[in-house]
C-alpha cells in the first residue's frame, strides 16, 4: 500500500506526538494522543500502530535513563516487573485471539470513574514514599504480579497501562507518584521493546513519519521527566488524573462508535 504525507500531515501529527510523550514521561497514557495522531493523517491501523510503538520506545529509553541518572527508579522491583510484563503482555496477546476486548470497554467504563475519584479524595496516596515498610521480598513479589497483569492488560487491550502501573505501585506498594512513575517506565520500556521488534519483522512501521515523530517524542520525553524531577509528585498526579480522563473518553469513544 503506498503512503504519501504532506507538510500539513507532519504540522498536523508531530505537535501532538511530542505532547504526548511529555504527557507520557509524567503520567503514562501518551498513546492516547500520539496514537490517534496516527491515524488522523490517514495512516492504517497496523502502520499506525507499528509506527507509535517506534516513536514512543525511544522516546520511553530517555526518559526512563532520566529517572535512573535520577536514582527514582526501584531496580529490583521494577526489573521483576518488566519480566512479568512480558509473560502478561503475551498471554494477554493470546487471549485477544480468542475473546474480544470489548469485554474490558463496558468493565473500564465503570471502573476508571471509580479511581479517578478514590484518587482525587486520597489526598495521601503517592506523596510520600512509604515503600520501604515493605520488606524487599515482598515488593519483589507485588511487583511480579502488578506486572502480570498490567502485562495481561496490555497485550489484551493497552490504552493507559502505563497510569495503571503508577496507580497498582503508588496505592498497593506505597510509593510516591515519583517512584512508581521510574517504576513504570522501566516495565514499559520492556513491553515496548517487544512490541517494536514485532511490528519490525512484519514491517509495520512507515519510517518517513516515525523517525520525525520519534524525535518529537524523544523530546517530549525529556521535558516531561525533568519537569517530574524539578516539580514532583503533584505534577504527576495532577497529569495522572489528566490521563484516566483521556481514557475514560477513550472508552466512551469506543462504544458509541461501535
């Protein structure tokens, strides 16, 4: 299939693309933004999607080296978490083959509304890090399973794995939004990186588009993590909250359009 883009394609897409990795290196859930851009200059599904995993992955590599020039970043746990993640995000993959995710669209409907508010009304929840309550074990063990199925989740569905990763680590492991965001991004870069060598091999990424966009995003990517570094934990969850409610509508959009 030949695809042909012209200036206003890449003044449309690129803008939207760097906001959402700056987005992303804060809260998770650029592809929310990047992902539609994609697909508002005409790209097809599979080349959309191929072609966001490549600008998003490289642009999760700088931030996540941020976070760890930063020390914000958990390595044992984060590292047993991206493991997990592969395992979930394959099984997940797998099971999308057999049953519909439209399944999760009706379940997360109802259920991001509910931890949008149980976030907002925590006013606690992820401004300090209180994780190392926890024995090392222990956090090692959560942090296999929150990879398993936040793993699952995005190879099954995806949209916004990388908020519910920094929710499952802020209020389940009791870290500040900092750490749980380092956390996140290392699992990410993992899942990521999977992801990207499989649209490789079935080229599924349309390079005239990507190596720009990855610029924007790298960019984007780096602006948000120091602007984590420089204002903290409130930053991150007020771009969380941001985040949930671009999914939510998201998976409005989902099921109206059906």
């Amino acid at each position: 299939m030949l695809i042909t883009l012209s200036p206003l394609d890449y003044a449309i897409a690129l803008p939207f693309i760097f906001l959402a990795g700056m987005i992303d290196a804060i809260a998770g859930g650029g592809g929310l933004i990047s992902l539609p851009a994609y697909w508002s200059i005409g790209l097809p599904p599979h080349i959309a999607l191929g072609t966001n995993k490549f600008s998003s992955c490289f642009g999760t590599i700088f931030s996540t080296v941020n976070y760890f020039r930063a020390k914000m970043i958990d390595i044992p746990v984060a590292l047993s978490s991206a493991v997990f993640a592969l395992l979930g995000s394959w099984l997940g993959a797998s099971t999308a083959l057999r049953i519909s995710p439209q399944i999760l669209n009706y379940l997360l409907v109802i259920l991001i509304p509910i931890v949008t508010i149980v976030s907002l009304s925590s006013r606690k929840m992820g401004f300090s890090n209180r994780s190392h309550l926890l024995k090392i074990g222990y956090r090692i063990t959560l942090g296999c399973v929150a990879g398993l199925v936040i793993g699952f989740y995005d190879g099954f569905f995806g949209p916004g794995t990388g908020t519910f990763l920094i929710l499952i680590y802020a209020s389940l492991m009791h870290y500040d939004f900092i750490k749980a965001n380092g956390n996140s991004k290392v699992v990410n870069l993992a899942s990521n990186v999977a992801a990207l060598i499989t649209f490789a091999v079935s080229g599924s990424i349309f390079l005239p588009i990507a190596i720009p966009g990855a610029i924007c995003g790298i960019t984007g990517n780096i602006i948000g993590s120091k602007l984590v570094i420089l204002k903290g934990n409130k930053l991150i969850k007020q771009v969380f909250i941001l985040a949930l409610l671009l999914l939510l509508a998201r998976i409005i959009y989902n099921l109206l359009s059906r």
